[in-house]
C-alpha cells in the first residue's frame, strides 16, 4: 500500500485564483507548474468552471445518480429535424437488432450444447462396436 498517493483537496478560492491566472495570459502550463499540479488537472477546473460556475469546482468524481437525460432533439428547420429523429431512429433499430443477435448467440450455443451428449452417445456406442469386431 505504499503506492497509494493521497488524493489532495483544493479549496474552491484555491481553483479560482489558478484559473483567474490561466485565464489572465499566463497560461495554463506556467500556472500549473508554479502551482505543482498537473495540466490536466487545471485545464478540468476550467472546463468544470466554465460549465457550471464556482458550484463545478466542487462536484464529486464519476457518473451521477439517476437516469441519464439525453440531449433534446433540436428542431430549428424543418429538413434538419426529419434527418435528426431518423438518424436518432436508425440508431434505436441497431440497437434492437444487436440484442436480437445477442440472444440469437445464446440459443444457438444452448441448442448446440443440448445436442453433442446425445451425439457423443451415439458415436461412443458406434465406436464400441467396431472395437468389439
């Protein structure tokens, strides 16, 4: 366990202050380094910054809870809805095509396992006989 690294916390006045400085023209890879944490990780407070204000700055890790909602189908024009909703309707068909062949899989390897004992019966019986000979 002596690999584990700590997972540091950053206060949000912390993250502010470093993107404020990113943001300002120094620039991300200066201001990381100064800071001693990685690229990556500032360019994420940014990103979490820009899309949901300071609260971003403090959301926690991983999927959130709930059903995921899905982006709404734009219908701005009337040509580009229709192409959307069928893309988004091909789409759904694939999907229900793929799980017809995932259980199409299934039953063929059942059908195939229900059948090779009896097989293997007949053949053993068969290849006992011409031993007996």
């Amino acid at each position: 366990m002596a690999g584990r690294r700590k997972i540091r916390q950053f206060p949000t006045a912390y993250k502010l202050k470093a993107i404020a400085r990113a943001e300002g023209g120094e620039g991300v890879l200066p201001v990381a380094r100064k800071l001693g944490i990685s690229r990556k990780l500032l360019h994420d407070w940014i990103k979490a910054w820009k899309a949901h204000g300071p609260e971003g700055l403090n959301r926690k890790r991983g999927p959130k809870p709930g059903p995921r909602r899905l982006k709404p189908i734009p219908a701005d024009d009337k040509n580009g809805s229709v192409l959307v909703q069928a893309n988004a309707r091909i789409a759904e068909l694939e999907r229900l095509v793929g799980r017809q062949q995932l259980d199409i899989d299934f039953f063929r390897k059942a059908l195939r396992a229900l059948e090779r004992p009896t097989a293997q019966g007949k053949t053993a019986s068969a290849s006992s006989r011409s031993s007996k000979r």
